[in-house]
C-alpha cells in the first residue's frame, strides 16, 4: 500500500471547536486544507483568514457542506459542526468518498448510528470519531498497564464528564452554541464518550468484548436556573426556563465479558473538572480524582500511591515520542495526537484507530440512556454494531496511533 506524502482535509463546522483543530492541522507540514465550510459567514471568513495567515495556500470557503464534498481533491473532512448534525455529514462524505472525522457528541436517533456503519462497510470509506482522550497522558499510561496486566483481569471501570459549563450551556442561544438546545430539550447522557472512549480500548470492545445493555437515571435540573439567577435575578427570562437535563446523570452499563462500567455527567453544577477515571482488577486500582493508584503485592498494605511514578516507569510509547518531539496541541497535546491519528490513516489508506463500530456504539450511548431514563431508568439493550464480529475480531491495523495493542517499534519506526 503507497502512502501518500501530503494528505487533504477539508474542516466542516468552524464554531470555537472547529477553529481549534484547524489551527492544529495548520502546524502539520503533511496536511493541506483546500476548504472550510460553515453556514456563517463570520466563522467562515475567520477560518479563511487563519489558512492564510498560517503561511498556507487561500482555502476556498463554503456555506453549504455538500459543495465541499463535491471536489475531487479532498481526502477526508473533520466534522465539527452541531452534534446533530454529525452523522448527516458523516454519511455523506463516505458517500463521496471521503474519510469522516467526526467530533464528539452523542447521537440523537439509533438509526443515525447504524446508517453510519451500514454507509462505511458499503462505501469501504473509515469513519473515525475523534475522541481525543482516547490520547490522553494518563489514559494513555493506563491502558498500558492494562495491556501489561498490572490491574489482573478488569472487572470494574468508571469514568465521565465532569466539568462546569453553566456559563456555557446557558449563554448558548447568544453565543450559537448547540449545547443549549440539547439541554433545554433533553435529558440522558449527552456526552459520555471523554470517558468511554479510553475505557472501552481497555476492555476490548468490538474486538472480543461489547456493550450489552445499560440502565440511566437523572437527577432534577436545578444549576442552570440557579446561576442565572443569581447573575440576571430571578425574572430574568433565562432563569425561568425549564431545563429538561437533569444535574447529574449517571449511567452503569453491563459488558459482555462481566466487566461493569459507570459513567457520570455532571456539568450544570459548581465543580472542578474531572472524567473520574477508575480502573479495578484483580490486582489492583488506578483512580483519576487523586492521582492514586494501589497494585496488590507492590503498594503498601491498603495505603495508595502516587500514579506519578506508575506513569513515568509505564509511559506508553505514543507519549514518549510526543515528549521529546515537543508536546504541542490543544488539551494538553490530545488534539494534536488524535488529529495525527486520523491524518495518517487517511495518507496510508487504512482503517482508522478508532474505528466506525466504536464510532457508532458510543454515539448511541446518548440516545439509549435517554430512552433508559424515559422508562423510567429501566434496563435498554445495546445493539451490537459489528453483527457479531466482535467475538473474534483481529486488532486493528497496526500503526503508530493503534490503541489495539502497545509496539514500541511501531511507533518509533
């Protein structure tokens, strides 16, 4: 297989997330962008003139996404438009061939999901999402240990999305920010995919373990109300209006080998950010929140360490590398590597790391935990995305940014 030396991307959705990778694909020699799409005509030309004052070629700029994936020179397009609009685009662009990255956000309808992986197993075109904490320092580190059976067999992950956006979410309407909607109108686990992503390469999903069924339940929706309040006074239009996402949403989900996995979403409430990462096996723990980690038969009697001196001895290779290249990117250097993953896969024609079945399961984690909590928190059945592939599924392709398997000489090379 020829790998190509440059590769083409063209950046649909130019909101602040949009405009924040497409400054990280300018610091990339190997990657062009002939063309930015985005319905406003502000973004749009911002995006313009961040192509041009980048040193790069003029990027000719659209507002209708379908014109962009009409030319014959665009390789893949990063999709960082709203969230419900992120499978449309996706399937479109695998249609005209092109590779898909889609940014984070859960679906809206089960069928978006599987109409993604019935689009790439037709088309042969990859649809990666672009979960960046799936490159993550730390999660990095961990999955590394996992992968070296420092934690024995696993039998218990949680994670989340813990971060205050009251300010954001309830500015939304001013600030053309799609969050708002989604939390004025609906109520599930909007964005489990910060923390699910890195669990799932974990515990192997689609490739020799799966999602089965989970079960959500929501709190009452008080913080937004409550901060408006207390910033524009209580009749303030804004503090009167009826939030139908609750404050705390948590989800618990039973896999196919045992493990159970428990995802929060806490982000209208005053807190400090975290994806409340815990890792448990047999041998031990690894917990996000203290930087704590304990291995039986290592770590002092019931007494945590400091996962410092884990993360050093445990560094996995992908982040060896980035340091002493330089770190550079947004999110702490996660961006960057995480665009670097879905830039490669499209230069040298492979499947991407992460991959349409992941794509499309943790997308769906939205939606089902909304109906789990329509019923009442009752149990829902995950669908099984690879129609049972996943019972003997071979890793991935192997490559730099593979999180199948840890080769050193893979990513050196």
């Amino acid at each position: 297989m020829q790998t190509e030396s440059k590769v083409k991307l063209g950046v649909i959705g130019l909101g602040a997330r949009g405009k924040g990778l497409l400054h990280n694909l300018l610091v990339m020699d190997d990657v062009e962008i002939p063309a930015v799409c985005d319905p406003y005509e502000d973004r749009l030309q911002k995006a313009l003139d961040i192509v041009t004052e980048a040193g790069r070629p003029k990027a000719e700029g659209y507002s209708d996404y379908k014109q962009l994936l009409a030319r014959g020179d665009i390789q893949g397009v990063i999709i960082a438009t709203t969230w419900i609009t992120h499978a449309e685009i996706a399937i479109a662009a695998m249609k005209a061939g092109k590779y898909a990255g889609i940014e984070v956000g859960g679906a809206a309808a089960l069928e978006e999901c599987w109409e993604l992986v019935r689009t790439s197993e037709q088309t042969g075109v990859p649809c990666m999402l672009l979960e960046n904490c799936c490159y993550g320092r730390e999660e990095l580190a961990v999955l590394h240990m996992v992968k070296q059976g420092l934690f024995g067999e696993l039998i218990h992950c949680q994670c989340g999305y813990e971060h205050d956006l009251r300010s954001e979410v309830a500015l939304g309407e001013q600030n053309r920010h799609n969050r708002f909607s989604n939390y004025l109108h609906r109520n599930g686990e909007l964005y489990p995919i910060h923390g699910l992503g890195p669990v799932s390469k974990m515990l192997n999903m689609n490739r020799g373990n799966r999602l089965v069924t989970l079960t959500s339940m929501s709190s009452k929706a008080r913080g937004i109300r409550q901060w408006a309040t207390d910033k524009f006074g209580e009749n303030d239009p804004l503090a009167k209006k009826e939030f139908a996402q609750g404050d705390i949403v948590t989800t618990m989900i039973k896999c196919a080998g045992g493990e159970t996995i428990s995802i929060v979403h806490d982000t209208t409430l005053p807190r400090p950010y975290s994806r409340a990462g815990r890792v448990q096996g047999t041998k031990g723990l690894w917990m996000e929140d203290n930087n704590s980690i304990h291995i039986e038969g290592r770590s002092p009697l019931h007494k945590w360490e400091s996962f410092d001196g884990y993360r050093e001895e445990y560094e996995h290779p992908i982040w060896k590398q980035f340091l002493r290249d330089g770190v550079q990117g947004g999110h702490g250097g996660m961006d960057h590597l995480v665009l670097r993953a879905f830039a490669e896969s499209v230069k040298n024609g492979t499947d991407t790391p992460i991959d349409v079945y992941d794509t499309a399961v943790w997308m769906a984690i939205t939606v089902l935990s909304e109906d789990s909590i329509a019923l009442g928190s009752a149990p829902v059945s995950i669908p099984d995305f690879t129609k049972g592939q996943w019972i003997n599924r071979a890793p991935g392709p192997a490559g730099r940014y593979m999180l199948d398997r840890v080769d050193e000489s893979l990513i050196n090379g």
